[in-house]
C-alpha cells in the first residue's frame, strides 16, 4: 500500500469510478438537470422576492419585525 495522503487515494477513487461509469454518467446528468429546475426554474416562477424592493437593511429590518409580530398576534 503506498504512502499517499487519503484525501489525494480517495480522490483518485472516485475520479476512476466516475470515469469507468457508463449508465452513472446518464444518472448524474439527469439528476444535475432536475436540481437545476428546482432550484433556478422553480425559485424564479414560485418564490417572490420580499425583500427586493424593501431598499436599504433599515427597511428590510422594519418589515420583517411587522411581519413576525403580526403573524404572531393573530
């Protein structure tokens, strides 16, 4: 067994397995275009941004101390 540091032997593990993987690559692709579409496609269409037009952090700071002390008041 040879004298590698283990992060360098695990690295080269797995960058030999990825390069002998076949269908994997297909997986990992398709798993990669899924995260993409939840986190860019969806975050655009289903997720307002607040606190965008709030300006500068006074704002920001003012409207969520409104919210949380509404929300918990009704």
């Amino acid at each position: 067994m040879s004298k590698q540091n283990p992060f360098k032997r695990v690295f080269k593990f797995y960058v030999t397995g990825f390069k002998e993987m076949t269908l994997g690559k297909t997986l990992w692709l398709i798993i990669l275009i899924k995260l993409f579409i939840i986190f860019v496609i969806l975050r655009i269409f289903l997720f307002p941004r607040f606190l965008g037009d709030k300006g500068d952090d006074k704002n920001k700071a003012d409207y969520v101390r409104n919210e949380l002390i509404d929300r918990k008041a009704k």
